[in-house]
C-alpha cells in the first residue's frame, strides 16, 4: 500500500512522462528533420570510401556467401575499389566475380 505521498510522488511523474510524450508527439519529428539539414556535415570523405579491402580466410561455402555482400558494396560505392585477400582454394570464386578488382591469394 502507498502512502498519500508516495501516491503524489507517482503522480507527479506520470504526468511529466504525458506531457513529454505530447511535447515530443508535436515538435519530435520537425525537430529532427531541422536539425539533419543544419547540422548534416558537408562531404565527409569517410562515408564514401574508394578503396575496399577484404579479407577471406576459411572455406568455399563462406567464400560462396560473401559474394552478395561484395555485391552490396559494390552497389552502395559504385566508384570503389574492392580487392580481396583469400585462401588458393578460393581463389576461383573470387576470380569469377566482376565486383572485384583484384584477387590476392595468401596461406592463411
């Protein structure tokens, strides 16, 4: 059982929660959308990197499942540079690949 204050106390806080929630229902998502155009950073060259390098020790079948990731890359950074450092028993995979530039094979 709560005592009187306690009660008032636990109103207190619900109705700062109700009045942050229609503060944020009315002003949260305006807000958001002013704050990305002024604060959005101009030409960060990190977010468009031009160079890739993976490296793929294991077997076939993950070699064969990281091909569509490459795709991804590929499609998201168009004008990158993907090359590839994998075990010789992938080097097949990777070589039919036309996302990749460059194959290098290592003893991993």
């Amino acid at each position: 059982m709560l005592l009187p204050r306690e009660k008032e106390g636990l109103r207190s806080v619900n109705t700062k929660i109700r009045i942050l929630k229609r503060v944020d229902s009315l002003f949260g998502l305006p807000l958001i959308n002013v704050s990305y155009h002024l604060l959005k950073p101009k030409h960060d060259p990190a977010l468009h990197p031009c160079h890739f390098l993976l490296i793929r020790p294991g077997g076939i079948g993950d070699a064969v499942l990281l091909i569509p990731s490459i795709k991804v890359i590929k499609k998201k950074h168009p004008e990158a540079k993907i090359e590839i450092i994998a075990d010789k028993r992938n080097f097949g995979i990777f070589s039919l690949s036309h996302f990749l530039q460059k194959v290098l094979t290592a003893t991993i």
